[in-house]
C-alpha cells in the first residue's frame, strides 16, 4: 500500500489533518485502533461536544497556559473562527453558550464526529479502524513507511501522529505517540494532569462538612512556598468527598502540579467566596447589619451573606456561631470572620491521576517542533498534532481548539512536503 500522507490517531486533530491534506491534494490514510474515529471527541463537553471557544484568537491563547505561544504561527494560518467556519460550510450548525463556548445545534457530540467522518469520505480519505501502528520506518532520517499489526507495510513520506495524551485511556489514549516520538529521537517532557480535581488531606475534607455544596462564582488561588499567588480563577467550585472539584478547580490543577513538581509536600490554596467585595465593603456591610438587627443571632443576622451552609461553616471556623446577639460582635471578630470570606485557606497534595483527569500537561518537546508547519526538526516528514504536543488549555473549547488547528496546519503541510515527492 502507498499513500502520500499517514495519519496515525483518528481523533480531533487527526481527523482535522487527514481532511486538510487531502483538500490540498494528497492522497491520505487514517489509522485508528479503536472501532470508531472520534471515540474521546464524543465525550467532550458532557457529551455534547464544546468544539471551540467564540473569543478573540489573541485571547484564546491566552486560556492555553501550557505554552499557548507556541501556537501564534499556527493561529495565523487557521484559527477559531475558521473552525466555526469549517463546520458551518459542512451543515453542522453551531450555537453560543457561556463563556464563549461553542457546541452543535444538535447538543450531540454525534453530530461532530458524523460531520467530519462525513467530510473524510467526501474527501476519498481511506479509514483504517481497529488497526494499530507497530513501527515507523525512517531512512537517511526520513519517513519512509510504517507496519501495521496485521504485517502490512504502508509505504509513505509523511506520517502525521495525533494520538492524544494519555488521559481517558479506555478511549485509547494510551501513549503510542509518545513512545513513537521517542523512537524517533524526540524529547518528551514530564507528563502531568491537567484540568483535574484537587485532593485535600484538611480536616473538613475529611468529616465531608462541606461534601455536594457548589459556590457559584468564587476565586480560588493557588500560592507558593512563599504564600504568594500564583494564579488565580473566578469560576463555580464544587466541594467534594476528597477535596474541591468544578470549573475553577480544574483550571488551578495544572498549577498544584507544579508546585507538586518542585518537591512541595502540601500546596497553599484561597477561596474567596466574594470576589466582587473588598474586606473593607464586606467589613461596612456587617456592621450596617449589626446596626439594623443588633439582636439577631450571628448566624441569623448575617444570612444572605454566603450560602447557609459555607456560613456556618465558615462562623464555626471563626468561633462565631454560638454568638447569641449580633451587637456583641466587636470588632477583632468581623476582621477575623472578613479575612475567612475573602481568603478561607486549603492545602492541596494531589489531584486525580492523569487516566482520570480530562488533559494530559506535558508531552512532545516544543523546541523540536516547526511551529509554522508542526513538522519534526528531526525526522523529516514526520509531523504533530493534538495534545501529544506539550500543549495545554483550559476548559471551555481551548484543548480542541489547540487540536484542530495543530491538525490543520500538520495537515496542509504534511501534504505540501508530499506533493515534493511526485515528480
């Protein structure tokens, strides 16, 4: 068998890279060792499928902390709204929700994956599923084919590799590519999860005090050795049986693990549960409330401040609750109970393995990478896509974003360096 352009992953990206090369006129193949292309695609935004994010493209690499300025290149070529163009040209018409995010009309991830092996047919690509890739042939540090686990030997000069990170493993992201790129001379960086629940050892974790309470829009932070700020996210936040979960929490997941990195046992978190107010408005608000109701309980008179639940649990913290009269508060007591409010401290020790976390950090070294044509410095005719890349975003759009626009780029130009070959 001989085809000018081999994708190896029939995920995101490399669904993406397989339909560019061959709209630029290659003849392509698309292996994949599950039954089905797109099977971790399917399982995005609960299912429904978050393709991409509506923002500007300057401020979508800004939600890729994981080298998010690699991609400056790659965005200049094909970007978010190209991707929103993409699937408007191919009848799968999409939709606006919070915060950008962009899903199909149809609120199925189906009708994603259905689209683009739609477009894969259209576009004469040969699918390959339930195949695996057992070596990539190099000669004079060139591509030169591949072996498949059936014996069969594809004759190509260009091989894009898309075979994700190593999170959802059942999905068959199990680190083929990294141990291909590996092989071939590349450098992977430590691999670590990402966009993860944060565990705690503290103690209210432990007796489950605030287990299944959900604050809407709070800021968690995470903080050094030094106890200053590293980062910090405004989202929701889930309390859980092993520590905080929910949007904000998953975004300050890569960062706990950077600091796990550097030797740190244990790694200082804040929620401030009212973003919005300084300590100094929420400190007049208490005492316009003790003024108004001075002989309400404590817990009574500042209700409507916090969710019932995060404020008793935060009066208890602060010995405040089994006060009788709100008049009795002084004023050691509201500062003490203001800086709980805007700054409750956690320790973090861990966060959810990688198979259990939704993206893998860390991944192909960058620096041997061509970020205007994802090509490998050096093997030629060897190209990347996807998260196998030391690439790493956000929620909300960012990682396939990342995706399909690695897969684009890898794809156009993978069939470039193969239209060399056929004179």
């Amino acid at each position: 068998m001989k085809y000018d352009v081999v994708i190896v992953g029939g995920g995101t990206s490399g669904m993406m890279a397989a339909i560019t090369a061959a709209k630029n006129g290659a003849q392509v193949a698309i292996i994949e060792k599950n039954k089905q292309l797109g099977k971790k695609l399917r399982l995005t935004g609960g299912g429904r499928c978050n393709v991409t994010n509506n923002r500007p493209p300057e401020e979508i690499i800004q939600f890729i902390p994981g080298n998010g300025k690699f991609l400056y290149s790659a965005f200049s070529q094909f970007n978010n709204y190209d991707i929103m163009t993409f699937f408007e040209e191919n009848n799968i018409p999409l939709k606006e929700e919070d915060h950008g995010r962009m899903f199909p009309v149809a609120n199925t991830s189906k009708a994603i994956v259905s689209g683009l092996v739609d477009v894969l047919n259209q576009e004469k690509v040969a699918i390959f599923t339930k195949t695996t890739v057992t070596e990539i042939r190099t000669e004079h540090n060139q591509i030169s084919g591949l072996v498949l686990d059936s014996g069969e030997e594809i004759e190509t000069h260009c091989v894009v590799l898309t075979t994700g990170g190593k999170t959802y493993q059942y999905t068959g992201s199990t680190g083929d590519g990294y141990r291909f790129a590996k092989k071939l001379g590349h450098t992977i960086t430590k691999l670590f999860p990402t966009e993860s629940p944060i565990k705690s050892h503290d103690q209210f974790v432990q007796h489950k005090t605030l287990q299944g309470l959900a604050l809407r829009d709070v800021t968690l932070s995470v903080l050094n050795e030094k106890q200053k700020i590293i980062v910090s996210h405004q989202m929701d936040l889930l309390f859980t049986h092993f520590g905080v979960s929910g949007p904000a929490a998953l975004r300050c997941s890569m960062f706990v693990n950077q600091e796990l990195a550097k030797g740190q046992k244990f790694v200082p978190l804040e929620i401030d549960s009212l973003p919005e107010k300084s300590s100094k408005t929420l400190i007049k608000d208490i005492q316009a409330l003790i003024e108004e109701t001075p002989k309400k309980s404590v817990k009574n008179g500042l209700k409507g401040l916090l969710p019932d639940r995060y404020l008793e649990f935060l009066l208890t913290e602060a010995d405040l609750i089994d006060i009788p009269q709100m008049n009795m508060l002084n004023e050691l007591q509201i500062v003490q109970f203001v800086g709980l409010v805007k700054a409750f401290p956690m320790t973090a020790y861990d966060t959810y393995p990688l198979d259990k976390s939704f993206v893998t950090g860390g991944g192909v070294h960058l620096k041997e990478i061509n970020p205007k044509t994802m090509e490998s410095k050096i093997v030629e005719g060897l190209f990347f896509g996807g998260e196998l890349l030391d690439i790493n975003g956000y929620t909300g759009g960012f990682n396939i974003t990342a995706a399909f626009v690695t897969g684009h780029v890898a794809g156009k130009s993978a069939a470039e360096v193969a239209s060399y070959y056929q004179y």
